[in-house]
C-alpha cells in the first residue's frame, strides 16, 4: 500500500496541475489524482516512488501561493504504533536519535531505511498507539540542526485484526542493542556497553526526574547521549521504582550521576527527609564475582572509595526476578568512584560469561540461551523484560520441537559444605531451582558421616539438565566455594549401557581422547567396573560447565547411535515389520 496524502492544496488546484508537478520531478504514479477541499490522494506503484514524491515535493513545492505537504496516507483503523520519521541530519548521533524517542514510550524497534537521500530515514515502532500519537504531535515540522523533521505514520494492515493485543508490549529484545555513530553513517557501530545500568530511585522523586512536560528528562537523554527509561508503571504502589539507562560505559554514569544530583537537590527543595543512598541493580550471575572470596573484592572497592556497600540477600530472588540490590552509600563523589568500580567488574564478568557462552551456543539444539536467564545478554536481557517474564522453559517445556526429548539422569558431585546453599532456608531454593528447570533434583544422603561431597541427583531432559547444572555450578561460584579466579570444576556421572561403554571408549581410547580435546572435560570409563542391576556402567565426567556439558551431549550422541544399531530388524514371524527407517 503506497498511497500517498497531499495536504495544504490549494481550493483553485485541479488534477492537471498535480499531475504536472510529479511529471517534471519525474515521480510515477499508477493512478489519478483524487481531489478534494485542501487536500488529495494518488497511489504510487511502489515504496521507493512514494518516499521519492515525500522527499522532493512535501515542503518544497508551492502550487498556488501554498507549499504542498505530502506524507504516507494511513487510515486511522490502520494508525497502530508505527512510523517513519525522514529529514534527520546526517550527523545526529544515534545515542540523541534514541534519547529524543524515548521521550515519548518505549521504542520497540527502530531501524534505518536505505534511500538516496543526504538525511537520513527510520522506520520507529512504539509498544503502544497513545506513545506513536504524542511522538507524531511533538516530532512532525520539529527543528532538529537547522532540519524540519517530517514525520508519517507507516500502515499497519494487521493493527485492525490484533485489536487491543499490541498495546503495552515492552521490552528491548526487538530494540537491538543501542547504537554509536550516526543513522547518515550507514551501518550502526556496535555500542561500547552491552548492558544497561539499572537503578531504584524512590517513587516520590519520579516527577523531578521527568521534570514538566518531560523537560529534564529531555535535557539528561540529549546532555549525556543515553536512552532512559523509567519504569513507572512497573511494581504499582511501590516505595522505589527502576531505571534503565542504556549508553556508553561513561554516559551510563553521567546520566546515574547526573538523576543523583537531581533527587538530592528536590529532596532539599521539598524536605525529603530520607537518606538518598545510590542503589543499582546488578544480575545475580556477576554478585559472587564482585563480593570475591570472603569478601575481599567488595571490601577492597569500599576501602578505595570511602563507601559503604551493601547487597539484598539471595532470599529475595526469584526464578522470575533475578536481579540484586545494590546499596552505595557515600558522598556524590564517593558513590560515582564506586559504581566506576563496579561498573567495570560487572563489564568483566559479562563479557567473561558471554565468550563462554557463545563457543558452545550450539550445545543442545534449539535451546534458547537468552531466554533461560541465565546470562543477561544485554539491552535484550537485562531489565524489566527479563524480569517480568517467566522463563522459557520454567514449567519443563521442551525447546526441542519435535518429539519430546528422553529425561536423563545425572549424579553432580558438589561440596559437602555447599549443601545448604543449594538447599536454601526452609528448602526454598532447591524448590525454585527444581521449578525453574523443570527438573527433578535431590540432594543423596551422605555415604559417610565425614563425606567432603555430596550427590545431587538430577532427573530431566537435556535442556532440564542444562538450566539445573547451570544454577548449581553459578551458586558454588557466588557462595564463593571456589576462588575469585578459581573456574567451578565438578564431577558428573552418568550411566551407560555395559554393551555402549566401549563405543564410549572407542578402539584404542581413540573416541574418548577425541571427547577429551573437544570438550576441554575429563572423560573416563573406569575400567573393571561391575555392571549394576540394569547392567549399566559409570562414566565420569570432570570439568567447568560448559565442558561438561558438552561432553554428556557428545555421550548421549554416541549412546543414540548405539540403541539405533540395536533395534531389531525386521522378521518374518507373526510380529509385523517395523517401518524402515530412511
């Protein structure tokens, strides 16, 4: 659809002069001018035809002492949460582009268009109509370096049939990441930070930060170059409400600095009595790793910046929240110099989890890392989205497809000392975990009264087995069983038929080196070993998560291949043949 609105049309203008206009700036159309009291419409053939008429005709050309104004023409039922904004400067940074939208909702998606055009053109969805309207109102005609923004709505042919179900949609999954450089720049350079800093600030002292009309909020987005969301809606009747800035490393802390410096000065202004310490959230993945063992990370950043920092304790996470509170306290200066600190830990422990998680992206097919939690994984990850919503899997769905995978069974050694951790206070944690996997877990009793490990036992299907070993090889790192440089190496078991344990093997221990060097883990068959009652035997498997998954994924491999070779063939008796299989 490529119908096309001319606004500001003169009551003496007649078809013939409209027409004659598209002819000598050599635009096509594919029908007649409709013309009414001040305005008209035509179809043209394509897309590129009626952005060419918008870009050369709207503001430009004058018919009959009036200057035509051109635009998509979009039925209000098709009026949704989609727009195109055209005339950006060439040189706008994309952090000020993201800033000024994020004024009026919360941007969806925005992506450039390619046109031969000197400025530049974004196609913008917000999550709901109310935001796409006051965003038309506040950019159309709007000044922008010395260029008037001209802004169309772009038909949305679905928006009838899905009714009020779009509106409300957030989230930054289909956002991207936020982008450097600028939208006349062509491709959009890949953001210095890839993970937003959130922070809680009490709900009072919202309308400061907003300013009227949105007016201080404008001026922080445009000053440090960041997009800002405040999550107003989220958590109702709450005392302390979140924030999500996303932008550089250094304009993530200009802008966190800059709202501190605002709540302070309206607490003054007001009588806020309260104390206004710094509090940011942070993924509970990266709290083990900025704590350090026996605390000695934290403590180290305290005694460098003079600061008082404290974090909400693990019994305040959910599987559906798994965000940490942590407190600054200390002068503005002091606070700034301590989220720099932290800031910088948390960077490294990302970047740290997401290069181990990208060699092995492919462990079990169509499992969908992102969505586990496990990780955040940047603007997409981190922040409301994530916390909001259960994860993929949690009530033991299967990301598989097809068929419905076969649950395994694996023993994890852990610590004898780290039982209570995994069990949490009253069995809670075990209890979420479980959830959270779609797994069956339990902790063996003891074999010994002195055991210095302990057995958990984990039923479930590989995507199950995944989320649980995850959970626990995390936990012994946060709880800070092992070192702050120290990788989490565990020991797991699983059983294998007596007939399979020499394809595990291999001739000549040929299979099980191969397993070996592509897995990074420790794989052995012990040899001797005597069959249990369903004549299985053990093979263990020792390294970090993602070696040892791998490696019970490359066994598991094999093991398949070994019960295909092993069902029966075909007979001539009075069992029917089994279908062959292609």
């Amino acid at each position: 659809m490529n119908k096309l609105y001319i606004g500001n049309v003169s009551a003496e203008a007649s078809e013939e002069d409209l027409e004659t206009i598209f002819e000598r700036l050599k635009i096509p159309h594919s029908g007649p001018f409709l013309v009414k009291t001040g305005y008209a419409f035509v179809d043209c053939p394509d897309e590129k035809a009626a952005n060419l008429a918008i870009e050369r005709i709207s503001g430009n050309e004058e018919l009959f002492g009036k200057v035509l104004e051109v635009a998509i023409s979009v039925p209000k039922s098709q009026r949704s949460c989609k727009m195109q904004i055209r005339n950006i400067p060439p040189h706008m940074q994309w952090e000020v582009l993201d800033g000024m939208l994020a004024q009026y909702g919360t941007v969806e998606s925005c992506e450039q268009v390619n046109t031969d055009t000197e400025t530049a053109v974004v196609n913008v969805r917000y999550a709901a109509k109310d935001q796409a309207r006051l965003a038309m109102e506040k950019l159309n005609g709007s000044m922008m370096e010395n260029f008037a923004l001209k802004v169309s709505y772009i038909p949305d042919e679905t928006a009838a049939a899905e009714g009020a179900s779009g509106r409300g949609r957030r989230g930054f999954n289909a956002r991207g990441t936020p982008r450097s450089g600028s939208p006349g720049q062509g491709a959009r350079p890949k953001m210095q930070s890839d993970i937003p800093l959130r922070m809680l600030v009490p709900t009072q002292l919202i309308g400061a930060i907003i300013g009227k009309e949105g007016a201080t909020i404008r001026n922080l987005t445009k000053q440090t170059h960041s997009k800002i969301d405040i999550h107003r809606k989220e958590n109702a009747g709450a005392a302390e409400k979140p924030i999500t800035i996303h932008s550089t490393p250094e304009g993530c802390l200009n802008a966190c600095m800059t709202i501190m410096e605002i709540m302070q000065k309206e607490a003054v202004d007001t009588k806020f009595t309260e104390a206004i310490p710094l509090k940011i959230l942070a993924h509970n993945n990266f709290v083990g790793r900025l704590i350090g063992k026996e605390g000695r990370n934290l403590k180290k950043i305290e005694q460098d910046t003079g600061t008082k920092i404290t974090i909400s304790a693990l019994l305040d996470l959910t599987v559906y929240n798994l965000e940490r509170t942590i407190t600054i306290n200390g002068t503005l200066k002091e606070s700034n110099k301590a989220l720099e600190e932290l800031m910088t830990k948390i960077m490294e422990s990302y970047e740290s989890d997401m290069a181990a998680m990208n060699l092995q992206s492919n462990l079990i097919p169509g499992l969908n890392l992102n969505a586990l939690g496990l990780f955040p994984s940047g603007a997409p990850g981190m922040g409301p989205s994530m916390s909001g919503m259960p994860p993929h899997g949690a009530h033991g769905g299967s990301a598989y497809g097809q068929g419905q995978p076969e649950s395994e069974t694996v023993h994890l050694f852990i610590p004898a000392l780290a039982v209570g951790a995994i069990i949490g206070k009253q069995g809670q944690h075990i209890k979420q975990l479980s959830h959270f996997a779609g797994a069956s877990i339990k902790i063996a009793p003891a074999e010994e009264k002195d055991s210095i490990q302990r057995v958990v036992i984990i039923i479930g299907t590989p995507e199950a087995q995944f989320k649980a070993q995850c959970r626990i090889f995390g936990k012994l790192k946060e709880e800070n069983f092992f070192g702050p440089k120290e990788e989490v190496k565990l020991e797991a078991h699983i059983k294998v038929p007596s007939f399979a344990a020499g394809r595990v093997i291999g001739k000549g221990g040929k299979t099980v080196n191969e397993l070996q060097n592509l897995t990074c883990a420790e794989v052995v068959v012990p040899r001797d070993q005597t069959p249990d009652e369903n004549d299985q035997v053990i093979v263990k498997i020792i390294g970090h998560f993602f070696a040892c998954q791998l490696a019970q994924r490359k066994i598991q491999e094999i093991l398949a291949q070994v019960r295909r070779q092993q069902q029966p063939k075909p007979t001539s008796g009075g069992q029917p043949p089994q279908p062959r299989r292609k």
